[in-house]
C-alpha cells in the first residue's frame, strides 16, 4: 500500500498520468470548448492566408527581380552603344579637327606664297 501510494504521488509529479492529462482536457472542452475549436479555425484560416499572401509576395518578388535584372542588362547594352557612339564621334571630330588643321598650315604657306607674288 505504501508503495502504491509512493509510486501514484511520482507519476502525477513527472506528468506521466494519462488521466490527469485527460481530466483537464476534459475540463478545457467544457469551460471553453466551442470558443477553442472556433479560435482554433479562425487561426487556422488565418495562417493559410497569411502563407498564401507569403507566396504570393515571394513570386512577386522573384518577377520584380527578374524584370528589373532584364532592365539593367539592356540598360548597360544601350549605355554601351552609346558609348562607342561617343567615342565613334570624338575619334571623327578629331580627325576632321586634324585635317583642318592641315589644312591651316597648308593655306598659311599659299597665304605666304601668294604675299611673295604680290611683293615681287
């Protein structure tokens, strides 16, 4: 007898009694058990949303990204074109800039030529 009642008081102490568990689930349905079960589906059909809504930002996250990465690709494609446009048109200007003045220092020699003729 001693022993049971030794071995009773341990087993509610470390939880290990299925029928205390039981007792106060027991309880909780009574006192609160409609409001539990419509709380629990409420939780529930908010947590499928919120992870709908989740995934729904993640896809749209992913296509923003993608669309902004094609953005910038042809961004830095134009801005190259662009580029070589520039450089097409300073190497053009240099050179017409060059031959002008060539052709500066070959009307300065007909200048001093021609200053010759009339001076003779």
């Amino acid at each position: 007898m001693k022993e049971q009642a030794i071995k009773d008081p341990k087993e509610h102490i470390n939880g290990n009694s299925k029928d205390t568990t039981s007792k106060i689930d027991a309880i909780k349905d009574l006192i609160f058990g409609e409001n539990i079960q419509a709380y629990n589906s409420e939780f529930e059909s908010i947590k499928a949303d919120i992870l709908a809504k989740k995934e729904e930002l993640q896809n749209l996250i992913s296509s923003v990204e993608s669309e902004l990465l094609q953005n910038i690709d042809s961004l830095s494609t134009d801005i190259n074109i662009r580029i070589t446009d520039l450089e097409n048109s300073i190497n053009d200007k240099l050179d017409t800039l060059d031959n002008e003045k060539v052709n500066r220092k070959l009307l300065s020699e007909l200048f001093i030529k021609l200053g010759e003729r009339i001076s003779e």
